[in-house]
C-alpha cells in the first residue's frame, strides 16, 4: 500500500499503485451511501467510487490500479496536485451532503499528491 495519510488531510500516492484509504465518523443509525471523489486541478472530474456504510462507522475505499492509472502526472512536474471529497446520500431524505474532514475547516480542498510512476511493473 503506497497510499500516505497526512494529518492536514493531504493523500499522496504514486501514480499506478494500489492502495486503501479508510475513512472513520460516519454516523450509524442507519445505511448511508458515501461516495468518493476525484478531481483535477481544473476541478474536472476524474473518478467516483460508492460504498454503503451498512450502519458502520468507518469505511475503506480500494484505489486500484485502473484508477490511479488516470491520475497521471506530466513530464515536467515532480507531482500533480489532484482533489477529493466525500459525500454521504440519506436515501429516505433525499439528502446528499459534502462531508467536512476532521482537522479540516469548511471551503478547504482535500488534496490528492500524485507523484509520477516510479517503475514500471510486469
């Protein structure tokens, strides 16, 4: 797992790695439905992954190989600086909400690192 969490929220990773990233605090008096985000500096979307929390408290997101493929990173860079959020859906409301990260004040952006690829593999 080449996924790092920093205290301020920031994830960095390597292009074309895998890894899992869990998230903690969701509320459990009911299923929710959490979805995960990923967008480019341009604030262009990437990629969405779902989950249901069924009534737990915490959840992990698997970032395959296929997804963290398309976080790429141009020649010229040492990084690419990409963005996530999350969201929880009340199916009996009709709600959908940003989820506020712990250490995280409102209006700031969960940035995603992505350092360029550093071997090739089979």
């Amino acid at each position: 797992m080449t996924i790092v969490r920093q205290e301020n929220n920031t994830l960095k990773m390597y292009q074309g790695d895998t890894g899992r990233i869990k998230f903690t605090g969701f509320k459990t008096d009911k299923n929710y439905l959490i979805s995960f985000s990923i967008y480019n500096s341009k604030r262009e979307f990437i990629t969405e992954l779902k989950q249901n929390t069924e009534k737990s408290d915490s959840l992990i997101f698997k970032i395959t190989q296929e997804i963290s493929n398309k976080l790429t990173v141009a020649p010229n860079l040492i990084y690419e600086t990409y963005y996530y959020g999350l969201k929880y859906n009340d199916a009996e409301t009709g709600s959908e909400n940003t989820i506020i990260m712990k250490n995280s004040k409102f209006g700031e952006l969960n940035k995603l690192i992505v350092f360029p690829i550093k071997t090739e593999g089979l």
